[in-house]
C-alpha cells in the first residue's frame, strides 16, 4: 500500500493508538451510545468525525472496536488499494439471519455469491433496463392515478408511497408478481417485518451478547418478522414453480431458477433463492423509496431547483405519457437524483476489511478488522465539495463531472461488491420522479416541517406529508416520433455489391450488452456484401487481420476489462504487438455515474492500438447508459456503412430479397471431412462430480506443427438431436443431396458443392444460437396465422428483446411453438449464424514430437435456459461424442508468447490452476521432464491446482505423482469438496504458501494462471497482489504485479 502523508493533523506513526472516546471496563463505548444527544448514529458518528477526526474507533463489548472512515484522503486509500475489500460489519452480521448469502451480505469467499453475482449481472445491464420500462411505468400510473382520485385536499405520506411504489416496482418487474399495495389501506406485511428486523438486527450488534437471550418478547419478534419473511419468498417461489413451465415469464426469478452458472456450470442453490428475493425486496426498495422521499423534500425546499426540473419535464414530454426514450431527455433530473444521494446516502455506509494487517491515516489496522466507511460525511468532505451542505444538481452536470474525484461519492457502495441494481434504481427514480412533476404541483402538508431521519441500516425522511394539485395546464406537445431502432438485417439479392471485403467486429461484454451490439453491426455488414466476422475479443489475441477493418465494441467493469477481454487488452498493452496495417475503429459502453472509470477500458484500447500502429479510421464512440444509451447508439451507427464504404471504395447499398437458393443436386455427396483424426477419448472424471472432464488424443494431419502452450480451434457439430428436430420441421430428408447457390456472403456455408441435408445442418450453421430479433421478425412474416404472427411481433419487439435473450430461444424452439411458420431450409440457412470455432489449450509437449496432440476439456451439459430440455455446450457437446477414428476440423493458433513455458529451462516456473485450466500446464509440464529426462537442467516446477476432490476429479495424480516421486515436481492442492481447514480452493493454498512463491519469484520464476476468469482468476490475481505487496518499494502489490507482467514473468490465460 502506498504510504499517505498526514491526515488533517493526524501524523503518520503505526503505533499511536486510532482516536476515539475513552472506553468503559467490559462495555467499551456502548454507554455513549446511551448518553449521547445525537438522535440517529448517523448524528453520532458525525460529531465524533468532527471531535477526533477523518479516522476514529470506538471500542465494543468484549474487547473489539469498530474503526470510522470519513474522509476522502482516508477512503481514497482504502479503495486504491487491493488489500481492501467488502467486510460484513457487526449490524449486517445480523441481517444474515434473514438474508444469507445474498448478494448484499454475503461474505467474499462465499461460492455462491460468485455464482449469483454471474448470473444476475445481466439483468441488470444497459439493454435490460429498457425491458423493465413498461413494468416500472405500470406501478408509477397506480400510484399517481390514487393521488388523482384522492384529490388536492388529502395529505400524502410520501415515504410510505414511495415504499409501496418501489416494493411493487421490484415484485413485477422481477418476479412477475403484483403485490397491488396501492389497492390496500395496509402495507404488504413483509415491510411492516422487513423494517422491524433491520432495525432489531441494528440493535443486536450493540447489545452485550448476555442481555440478548434475556430479551424474550423481542426475540420472539423477531423470530416471527424472519418467519413472515420467508414465507414470502417461498409463496413466491411456489407460486413461480406451479406454473405450466411454457407459462412462466423470463425474468430475475425465472433466471435464478433455472440459470446456469458459465463458470462453475451450478445453479443458484433453494436457500440461496429464497436469501436472494429476501435481498431483492430489501435492497430492491428501500433505498430507492429513501432516494425518492429526500428527493421530494430537496425540490419543496429548493424552489429554483424544482422549477427548472418541471421545465425540463415539459420540453421533454408535454402532456404525454413518457416512452422509454425519453428518459435521455430527462437529464437534469438524473442530476437531481444524484445530488439528492449525494446530501442524503440512503445506505449511509459500507465496511471495508484488509486483508493483512496495514495502515489506515498512519494508524494500525489488524487484518480482518472492518472500517466503517461513512458516507455522509465522505460526501460532504470541504476538500472535494464547495458548499458540501449546499444542494446543488449543477455538480452532476455531464460537463462538470470529470471534476468529481475518484472514491469521493460511492452511494452505491465500491467495487465488485457494488450494488448491481443501480441502473434499476435511477431510472425508476427518473420516471416516477419526472411523471410526478408532469402531473402535479406540491407543496407541504405542514408549511413548518423541518426535515428529520427515520433509521434502520437505511435512512429515509420522517413524517414527511405533502399536497398534491394536478397541475391546471400542463404544455401540450406533439407525441415524440418513434426512436430510431438498431436496423434488422435484411436478405440480399443478386443486385447486391458483393465486394467481399473483411470486416471483423469483436466484442468486449459482461452484461451482454456490446455482444448485441456487435452481432447487428456484423448480420447488417454480411446483408451489406461485406465478409463479417464477430468474436470476443480474447478470441483475437495476437492475430488482428490486416484485410479490411476491426470494429471494437466492448464496455469496461469496474475500470477493468470484461471478462471475455482480459487477455486482449493485457497482450495489447503489455505484449508490445506490431499492428502495422490493421484498421480499426472503436465504440465504448459505458455510464457516466462511475465517471472516474468511464470509458476506461475503450479508451485504452483506442490508444493503444493507435501506439502499435493501427490506423484509427472513426473517432472513438460512446454509448452512456446514465444518459441516452440507444441515442447515443443510433447517432454512431447511423453513419457507419457509408463512411466504411467511401474508406474501402465499395458501395453502399440496402439489400432486400432472399439470401440463398437450393437447388436439388441427383450426382453424390462432394463429402470433405476434418483432417484431424481422433485416436483417443476417455473420461477423466470419476464419482459425484456433476460435470464430465474428456481426454482426447488427436492425429494433426502431416506437416501440421504446434508449440508447448499452442491452441487447437475446434469447429464443432450440431447436436445429432437438434439436427434430426431440424430436419423433422422442415418436412424433409436427411439424405437429400442439394447445392447452395448464392450472390451474398454465407459464412461457412459452401456453395456449389453437393451436400446431404443432414451434414448441412450439422456442420455449417449453429443450431443452438438464440434466435435475433430480426430472424422473428422474419418468421412472423411467414405465418399465415394472425394470432402466431401477432405472438411473434409482440416476441420480436424490443420490449421481448431481453427475454428472449435471457431465455436462449433458438430459431428452432420458435419453429417448434410455431407450427403455421412457412419456412424452407433456404431461409433457415439465411437466418442462422455460422458455428464458432472454439479454442481449446492444448495439454501435450511438442517436445515429445509425436504428431499427436492431446486436449483436456469441461463438458457444459445443463438446463436449457428456455425451461425446454437439456442445454449442451455446442463445442464441448460435440468433443464428448466423437470417437476414435472419426475426423475433426481443427487448426492450431498461438496465445500471446508471454503464456508459454520459460525457454531457459533452468527458471523456476509456478503454475496455478483449476479444473480443466490444468491443461497448458500439462503441457508446460511434460516440456519440462522431457528436457530433464534429456540431460538438461530444470529448475523447480511447482503447480497449484484446485478441483474437487481427490476421489473425482484429481486430473492426471498419477502421472504428476511419478514426476514428484523423482523430485522434479512440486504439486500444492486445494479440494473445494474436502477443504483443509480454511483452504478451499487454490488461491488460499496460493496464500497459504506465499513465503515458498514470494522466495521463487525473487529467484526469477514465471507466474502463470489459467482458469475461470470471473472468480478464479481475480481471487488468484489478488492473492498475487498481497504476496507482492510487502516486497515492493511502495508496498503496491498491484504496481509489483504490473512490473512482473511488463517483464515477461507473469501471464494469464482465463475464459
């Protein structure tokens, strides 16, 4: 960690004791909170910030202490470094008992927050928000329509609407479930619980552990509020599982039902369901009916503020009822809000813990001691904020954020433990907010209310009762022209240009949302005679074309690469890549409430592929989901194909008309299969484990090379059963012989040549692909049936858009549900993409120069997300089914030259791994004995692997323990099944081994991990950071790291 200067007075020294009150004998400060004036602890906790200072502590019964954060300076510290991260303090410690492992209070090292965290991201994603509109608008309209109906006289308690309003918001739009809490003079009997258990749990963390079982009235209380709780959710559980499965909704409840986790190939456990609704509903609501509450206040008490506010309400909507579009128009209010968050942290605090012991503001901080981080105060620092107690939206204002610095105002918490609902919260708070000043004049209730805080783990006004008067005359104008929709790609004719030009579009995305971009710019460039290709980007590690241009869409998380772009942008920025010839341009996802990492990753790669050479043909874009995140889309994309066709001299043209012709061929199958041969392929997996592991041995064919660390691209089969479907819906033979002819590009599909109907759809294009907006859009123009054309329109629209990309329907799931589609194998082959090669690390040596190569591979075999049968991984499916003797298409790509082992093989080398990420390892391996079986010297080889257990799924024990036997291996492992005290999986054995890997790396070892890049891979990553901390000059782990990377001794390989 970097040392800080002195913190408003406080000097620097480890072994001065942190400030705070003088504590009592066995009850620490706990009479303070007793005697003090202060009437909420936020009062308390502000007046010691001004007493002691930005760091100060109060001791707790039992000899511990609770240590305050309330400064920028000492925050900034914290969040900078990785020693830092989310700790569950005393009062949330209680809240567990209710919420679990749920997102909010789960602990780090949990699996299953991982997992959730994985599957619920996308729901909560830029193209997902707009899905949820009509829902949140729905529940806006019963709340407003109620104030109407209740006339100007009747007083309006504004925090308990804005509860019913939000907890209604969160029940429909995540589990499809209305609660109707404005048709109710009560509100929903999981608040009245909800509210009493945060505020129980609150007081249980300061209470002496003896005097709580002496409680009896109100643990009984409490007791019964967590049983309320919980038949909830599990009556909306029921409920959801006693649907037809065809009935069901795809939304956050479907999707924690039925979901696959990518990386660990589990589902989210029954408990940790019912943990997780519980902490949907709480988080879901509370702070947002707090944002709106304090909001209301801020407008009645700001009258200047208030009357710009309508004003940007009328130009943007008039008197109509608001479209999910015009919520860009509405920036001013997404400034109100923000400012409203800032005065007003509606979850006024979060804890942070280190990791190690390390300092604080000068001050000791024993590892796994939690800081409480105060929000409050943090927003109101005078050295970040003029007039910090002012209200003042102007601050949030697009031009003035760049000015807010880093870490200085966190209201929905910090890092990877941030909440995942922020985007759900503005815009709600947006709409509702906007459609209140569009409809009414307020005013208070009491014309001397004075504003005073209600406080459980939240805060929201008290008593606060306004007046509402429909506004007399409100402006009227035009409805607002539909908004530009991203275009749906069309057939080409004959007519069209087909120049042929390469055009490789790769994405960069977690939530999903720069994928669908990506895939319309590549299905419109296809329809437009450009040759298309889309991957992600970690696909196009060292291999960026210099024919025609790259477009990069991709997003940044947390200031980070997504995960299927980590690889590319550490070998863009630290491999020193020639880039000579390529073009490329760039488009950046983003929002601007994290401005300090906006565009962080985008930029970054615009830069750096400038600096290696490339030639930027287009500025960088944005797409801001804070703001106008489809406008924003729309301006860029509008402009593309012209622009691409002046650079590369071709023409720009609307293609229309059908894509393919078939034409029935009598001759012979023109039949050319792979020129891989299997040889071997065998299961390495044994017991309960639920996923299968396959060792296979394949034949390159002759002439064909690779090197240790190589990859082998599969391009894999359908599915025999999707195809056989297939072939059943279309109404035709398997071994029919036809020729595909063609004037469009087609991807893989081969023209003129004869092939049988079955080898067509088994090879050439993806069955299992969900099926695009605009291939509905097509099938619903086939049908001769209104009402299944209408189902399809309504499943084509954008407002179905997310659920059918939640649910992966496939083309052919809806050609299936959709029995009167008219369609033919020539509009199929037209709507389906091609198969993507996958890339497998190869976990053979080409020293042992065999001309086989050996590959080890995880089989994805789960529930299909669409609630239909069984989902297997296209690729990994099809390496499971294929047989000795069989032929495959393969070739071999290289990863970046850092992931290979040391060429001196006298260097140390660790290898840290999981699951199938042993495979490049294996090879590394087998490299290494084979030089030592060969007279050379080889320094220590050392792999920490984690699996399972070591009955299941040790992969190869036996033949590393034949190395380790003759001393030329090490093997550290940690069993997930069958821990080792606190070591579970490999980065604890990592840490628990660190004097042994620190000692290495100062001997010259390379560092190399491979593995699951969204857990694994940062937990490992992190491990390394506070292994490295103590021997760099700064104590930055993350700087020692980096130098390591930049050298050439550390590279990762994570999917």
């Amino acid at each position: 960690m970097t040392d800080v200067p002195a913190l408003d007075g406080v000097q620097p020294h480890r072994e001065s004791p942190i400030p705070g009150p003088k504590p009592l004998p066995l009850i620490g400060n706990l009479a303070d909170l007793f005697t003090t004036s202060a009437e909420t602890s936020l009062e308390f906790t502000e007046a010691y910030h001004r007493e002691y200072g930005p760091v100060f502590a109060l001791a707790l019964p039992g000899g511990k202490r609770m240590i305050f954060a309330s400064s920028h300076a000492v925050v900034s510290e914290m969040c900078s470094s990785p020693v830092w991260a989310k700790s569950v303090h005393a009062a949330l410690e209680e809240v567990r008992a209710f919420a679990g492992d749920g997102l909010f209070t789960a602990y780090n090292e949990e699996p299953n927050w991982a997992v959730a965290h994985r599957l619920l991201m996308p729901a909560f994603g830029a193209m997902a928000m707009k899905d949820y509109f009509p829902a949140m608008l729905d529940i806006a309209e019963q709340m407003l329509t109620r104030w109407e109906r209740f006339g100007p006289a009747a007083p309006i308690d504004i925090p308990d609407d804005m509860t019913r309003l939000t907890l209604d918001t969160i029940a429909l739009c995540a589990f499809d479930l209305r609660l109707n809490s404005f048709y109710s003079e009560d509100l929903h009997p999981f608040v009245g619980a909800m509210v009493r258990s945060l505020v129980e749990a609150g007081a249980r963390s300061e209470r002496l552990a003896l005097v709580q079982p002496l409680l009896f009235k109100t643990n009984r209380q409490y007791r019964e509020d967590i049983a309320t709780m919980r038949s909830v959710t599990q009556e909306i559980v029921a409920t959801r599982i006693a649907q037809p499965e065809h009935a069901r909704p795809s939304d956050l409840l479907e999707r924690m039902l039925t979901a696959v986790d990518p990386a660990t190939g589990q589902r989210l456990p029954d408990e940790n369901i019912q943990y997780q609704l519980a902490t949907f509903l709480i988080a879901g609501h509370e702070t947002t009916s707090g944002l709106l509450s304090f909001a209301t206040h801020e407008l009645l008490a700001h009258p200047e503020v208030l009357e710009r506010a309508r004003r940007t309400v009328d130009q943007a909507l008039g008197g109509r009822t608001p479209a999910f579009e015009d919520l860009a128009r509405l920036g001013y209010i997404g400034q109100i809000l923000r400012e409203t968050l800032r005065l007003h942290p509606t979850a006024p605090a979060f804890a942070l813990a280190p990791s190690e012991d390390t300092t604080l503001g000068g001050y000791t901080v024993h590892q796994g001691e939690s800081v409480l981080v105060m929000l409050p105060t943090l927003h109101g620092d005078p050295a970040v904020w003029q007039r910090p107690d002012a209200f003042d939206p102007d601050r949030f204002a697009p031009e003035r954020m760049g000015e807010i610095p880093e870490y200085a105002w966190m209201p929905f918490g910090h890092g990877a433990r941030a909440c995942i609902g922020r985007p759900f919260a503005l815009q709600e708070a947006t709409l509702v907010l906007a459609l209140m000043l569009q409809r009414f004049d307020f005013r208070l209730a009491d014309p001397s209310y004075r504003l005073t805080v209600q406080e459980t783990l939240t805060i929201k006004p008290k008593n606060l009762t306004v007046l509402a008067a429909p506004r007399r005359n409100p402006p009227v104008v035009p409805a607002a022209a539909p908004a530009p929709q991203p275009s749906v790609p069309m057939a080409a004719t004959a007519d069209t240009a087909r120049h042929g030009t390469p055009l490789l579009v790769l994405y960069g995305s977690n939530g999903g949302s720069s994928e669908r971009l990506a895939r319309t710019i590549a299905a419109d460039g296809a329809l437009q005679g450009w040759t298309t290709t889309v991957a992600a980007l970690d696909e196009y590690v060292g291999r960026l074309p210099t024919a025609g241009p790259v477009a990069v869409i991709t997003s940044s998380y947390n200031g980070t690469p997504p995960d299927n772009a980590q690889a590319f942008v550490s070998w863009l920025t630290t491999a020193a890549p020639d880039l000579s010839g390529v073009d490329y341009f760039v488009l950046g996802c983003g929002s601007l409430d994290w401005a300090a990492t906006y565009q962080r990753v985008p930029a970054v790669i615009d830069k750096a592929m400038a600096a290696a050479g490339a030639r930027r043909i287009r500025d960088r874009g944005e797409a801001d989901a804070r703001t106008d995140f489809f406008g924003d889309w729309e301006r860029w994309y509008e402009p593309l194909w012209p622009l691409l066709a002046d650079e590369y001299h071709v023409e720009h043209t609307i293609p229309t008309g059908p894509r393919f012709r078939i034409v029935e061929d009598l001759g012979g199958q023109d039949d050319r299969p792979g020129e891989t041969l299997v040889l071997e392929n065998r299961e390495l997996v044994h017991g309960p484990s639920h996923r299968s592991k396959r060792h296979l041995v394949l034949r390159l064919p002759d002439g064909v090379r690779y090197r240790t660390g190589d990859y082998l691209s599969v391009l894999p089969h359908n599915n025999p059963g999707l195809v056989a479907r297939m072939i059943e819906r279309l109404g035709t033979q398997p071994d029919r012989v036809c020729t595909i002819e063609s004037s469009a590009p087609t991807g893989l599909i081969p023209l003129g040549r004869a092939l049988r109907v079955e080898d067509l759809l088994t090879r050439y294009v993806d069955l299992a692909a969900p099926a695009t907006s605009g291939a509905i859009k097509r099938l619903a123009a086939s049908t001769p049936c209104p009402p299944e054309r209408v189902e399809l329109e309504r499943l084509a629209g954008d407002e179905h858009a997310g659920q059918n990309s939640a649910r992966s329907l496939t083309l052919l799931d809806l050609l299936e549900a959709f029995p009167s589609c008219r369609i033919d194998l020539a509009l199929v082959l037209e709507l389906l993409p091609s198969p993507r090669p996958r890339q497998y690390s190869i976990s053979s040596a080409a020293e042992e120069r065999n001309g086989r190569v050996e590959l080890t591979v995880s089989v994805l075999e789960s529930p299909a997300r669409s609630g239909e049968g069984t989902f297997r991984g296209v690729a990994s499916g099809y390496l499971q089914r294929v047989r000795p003797g069989d032929r495959i298409s393969a070739t071999v790509t290289s990863p970046p030259d850092t992931f290979r082992p040391p060429s001196d093989t006298r260097t140390p080398a660790v290898m840290i791994a999981a699951g199938t990420g042993i495979a490049p390892f294996r090879g590394f391996i087998r490299a290494r004995m084979h030089a030592a079986a060969s007279g050379r010297e080889v320094g220590p080889t050392v792999l920490f692997f984690g699996c399972q257990h070591p009955d299941w799924d040790d992969l190869y024990a036996d033949e590393f323990a034949e190395h380790t036997k003759a001393g030329r291996l090490v093997v550290h492992r940690a069993y997930s099944q069958l821990p080792d005290g606190e070591i579970r999986y490999v980065q604890h054995r990592l840490w628990q081994r660190r004097e042994d890997v620190r000692a290495l790396i100062d001997e010259g070892a390379h560092v190399y991990v491979c593995g699951d890049a969204t857990g694994m891979g940062p937990d490992v990553e992190d491990a390394l950071r506070r292994i490295g901390a103590p021997t760099s000059p700064v104590h930055d782990g993350a700087a020692w790291l980096e130098a390591l990377h930049a050298a050439g001794r550390y590279a990762t390989d994570v999917y």
